[in-house]
C-alpha cells in the first residue's frame, strides 16, 4: 500500500477550531483509518477519524 495522506480539515484541540491541514493516513490498532497532521498555527498534533479501512 502506497503512503498516502489526507488533505482537509481537521479540529485542532488547542485553538478549538477546524484548520486546513496536510497528514499522513495510518491504521490504528482497532482497524480504523485515521489522518495524523500538525496544526499549521500551533504546531499541535492534529488527529482525524476517517472511518473502517
């Protein structure tokens, strides 16, 4: 499977607001797919359920 990412909006915990940001998509443990970026204002990691693989 080629590395693949996920550009859209993601809800940035710190600033509690949604950001347009770039991330890698990764398969958690329980089989989900999730995005994992940064927040491009406070560099917080930024995380993004996107459903069953």
């Amino acid at each position: 499977m080629a590395d693949e990412t996920y550009k859209g909006e993601f809800y940035c915990v710190k600033c509690k607001e949604k950001r347009e940001a770039e991330g890698k998509v990764v398969v958690s443990d329980n089989g989900r797919r999730m995005a994992k970026g940064k927040c491009p204002v406070c560099g917080t990691n930024l995380n993004r359920i996107l459903g069953k693989a």
